[in-house]
C-alpha cells in the first residue's frame, strides 16, 4: 500500500505533495523506529527529487528537513538539498553543499549542480568549465551533455556546442530540450536555413516562439533569464 500511494505522487496524482505530510504515510513503524527500512527511505527521496522535478523547492526543503529529522542527511539529500536552495535563491549555501560533495559518489551531479549556479549568475564560461568536470565523470549523461553544450553555446563557443549538442542528441535523439538548444545554436550561429528547418518540425507554436525569443536573446548577448 505504502509503494502504490508513493508512485501516485510521484506520477503527480497526490495533493500531498502540495506540501502535505508525506512522512506520515510511511506508516507506524517510523513513529517508532528513526531509522525505518532502506526501501522507504529511498522511496521518501524519490518522492522528494519528484517536488524538485515539478518546481515545488521550497516543499521540497521543508521535506528535507523532515527526512533529516527522521534518519540523517546522506549524500542524495544533501545533493536535492542543494538542487533546491541553487532554485530558491540561496547559492552561496547551494554552493557549500555541492562542494561537500565533490569527494563522494555524487560527484559528477555536485559539479553539474557547481555549473547550474554559474549559470544562474550568468557565468557562462564558469559553468562550463563545471559541466565539462561533470561530463568527465560521466561521458554518457544527456543531461549533462547538454547542459555543457548550451553553457558552451551561451560563452560564444558554438563549435564545442555543437560537438557536445550532437553527442546528446545522438545518445537521446527524443530529448526535446537538446533539440532545442541545437536549433538554437542555429539560429544564432549564421546556420538559419538549419535552424528553421528544425523549427518548421515543432509543433507547438508557442515553443516555436519561445526558441526565436530566445535566440534574439542570445544574439544580442542578453544573460538568460
């Protein structure tokens, strides 16, 4: 019973994770054992890493709290820890965790996390020297594939960009946000037959939009907002 409520919200069916109370439904046997078993407090990140994925930070931290308060802080939580105060605002904090991190096994994320705080600070050739430590750790992660290429693409170096970009694409050629970010390339690398092409496949007009504002952002040397 427990598992199934837990991939309800995970799956975003749950009011809960509105910010209700989400270590209550891991039963009795927490009230009077701390440490409970190894199943539920990982399912209790995994629905903790999902407040992150829909935005919900500061849900997100309260329920970090909660979680530390219970068992006591391990290297994931500390790591969506930092991923929400870098999203809240607080990065010198966001900063210090991924730092803490960087001699563990989550090393490869703390320096993808290390690079999204540049980024939000409009560091660019800062967050790409970060993401590129990530991607040294691990060659084959979309995500930070592409993160390193748009850093790439935002510092003015498109052709690393787009090594990078095609390598995520190639890995994962479903992924949107890579596609994305190789249109954009396009768009602002003298490559417009390109970039329209691609975007002529978007069906979305809004995303359609969304990429020409961006990529006008982008050519004038505008940080991201």
């Amino acid at each position: 019973m427990i598992r199934s409520v837990l991939l309800a919200l995970l799956l975003g069916f749950g009011g809960c994770t509105e910010g209700g109370d989400l270590g209550s439904l891991f039963g009795s046997s927490l009230a009077s054992d701390n440490r409970g078993s190894d199943s539920e407090r990982d399912l209790y990140l995994d629905v903790i890493a999902g407040l992150n994925q829909r935005g919900l930070y500061h849900a997100s931290l309260a329920h970090l709290d909660e979680y530390t308060r219970r068992h006591r802080a391990t290297e994931r939580s500390q790591l969506l820890r930092a991923d929400a105060l870098a999203s809240v605002g607080q990065r010198e904090e966001a900063t210090r965790l991924y730092r803490e991190l960087l001699a563990g096994g989550s090393a490869a994320a703390a320096q993808n996390g290390l690079g999204r705080v540049a980024a939000l600070s409009g560091d660019w050739p800062g967050a790409a020297t970060s993401f590129q430590e990530a991607v040294a750790r691990d060659p084959t992660n979309v995500r930070y594939l592409n993160n390193l290429g748009y850093a790439y693409l935002r510092a003015g170096d498109a052709r690393q960009a787009e090594f990078r970009l095609r390598q995520a694409e190639e890995l994962e050629p479903q992924n949107i946000e890579v596609g994305n970010n190789l249109t954009l390339l396009f768009l602002t690398d003298n490559r417009r037959q390109e970039g329209e092409a691609r975007l002529a496949r978007i069906a979305d007009p809004n995303a359609r939009q969304a990429i020409r504002r961006q990529a006008q952002t982008i050519a004038q040397g505008a940080p991201r907002s």
